[in-house]
C-alpha cells in the first residue's frame, strides 16, 4: 500500500454516536460526539443516484486513509471539510499501519 506522509493532507474528525437521554416514547436520544481528530488522504470514487419517496438522492463515495488507531467501527462517521459521512467498512493496510475507511455522504433531497 504504502502511504506516503505528505498525502495525508485532509484533516478529519471521527464522530461517534453517544446517547444523551430518552424521548417521551422511551427511545434513546442520540448526539454525534468527537472520537479523534487527525490527519487523512482522502480519495473520492464515483457517486450515483438512489430514488425514494419521490425524492432523488445523491450518493458520494470516497475512501479516507488514516494512520492505525484501535476502535475505529462502522457505526462511526467522518466529517471532511464539512461533509458528513457515513462509515461503510473498516479496513486495516500495512499490518496495522494505516486504515481504509470506505464512506458514503448523502446530498440534501431534491425533488423529481
């Protein structure tokens, strides 16, 4: 694989969901809490379109490699220079050396 220092020149934050309390129906209250901030190369792969309930979403994948850092899991997300996305898998490179995270972002509904 081999990632070079200089490429890592995205600066991401790792969030993790946290429950805060519960609603009036007794379900958890979910918060978006900061995990660790660090440096990231990010590489964007190509999107597509879904359809639901009348409405178009764009789907914007990219990949973000990161140095090794224990913990790191799906149910997580990332936030690039003010996108939000979504963890799809977790992957380790160079024997503990790097992850890959395989995101997806999600572009705000417009109509059909």
């Amino acid at each position: 694989m081999g990632v070079r220092t200089g490429e890592l020149d995205r600066r991401i934050t790792i969030e993790q969901p946290t429950t805060v309390g519960y609603d009036a129906a007794g379900g958890p209250t979910v918060e978006w809490a900061s995990f660790t901030t660090l440096w990231a190369k990010r590489e964007p792969m190509s999107g597509s379109e879904q359809f639901g309930a009348d409405q178009r979403y764009a789907r914007q994948a990219a990949v973000f490699t990161v140095r090794h850092i224990p913990g790191i899991t799906p149910a997580m997300r990332v936030v690039c220079e003010g996108q939000i996305y979504q963890i799809d898998d977790v992957a380790e490179l160079d024997r503990r050396q790097f992850i890959r995270l395989t995101c997806y972002a999600f572009e705000v509904p417009s109509r059909t």
